[in-house]
C-alpha cells in the first residue's frame, strides 16, 4: 500500500540541529512513515498513510520551537 505525500514549509530553521528537532516531533505522529526535510528551502516532505490528515503537523512544528508557513499536497 502506497501512501499520501504532504508538504508543509517551515520558517526559522537555520541548522542540522533544528532539521533534527523538526524532524523528530513530526515523526512522533500516528501515521508519519518518512520525514524529509530540506534546510534551504525550508521544505518538509512527510510520507504518510492515506487515511491520516496529519492535523497535528502544525503543532508539532510549534512544540519544536518554529513556524509552519504554508502547505501543499504532493499526492
């Protein structure tokens, strides 16, 4: 089973070390299969299973200490 591609971009991210913070809180969530995380663009993309809406992404990257800034869906 394939599952669903979302796209958020994260602002205050300066660092490995924050990449690593983000990363981690969001895959602490229910349903998260793969975070990744491009510290130029700010861009994480978070593999995740079909059914799941991932509303607690933006509350994961606020306990983290940064911002979600915008969002898309890749498929």
């Amino acid at each position: 089973m394939t599952g669903n591609t979302s796209e958020f971009l994260v602002a205050g991210m300066t660092c490995q070390a924050c990449v690593r913070r983000v990363q981690r809180a969001i895959e602490g969530l229910d349903g998260v299969r793969s975070v990744q995380i491009d510290l130029a663009s700010g861009r994480v993309t978070v593999e995740h299973e079909p059914a799941r809406q991932l509303e607690g992404v933006a509350q994961a990257i606020q306990r983290s200490g940064y911002r979600m800034v915008g969002t898309g869906t890749a498929s």
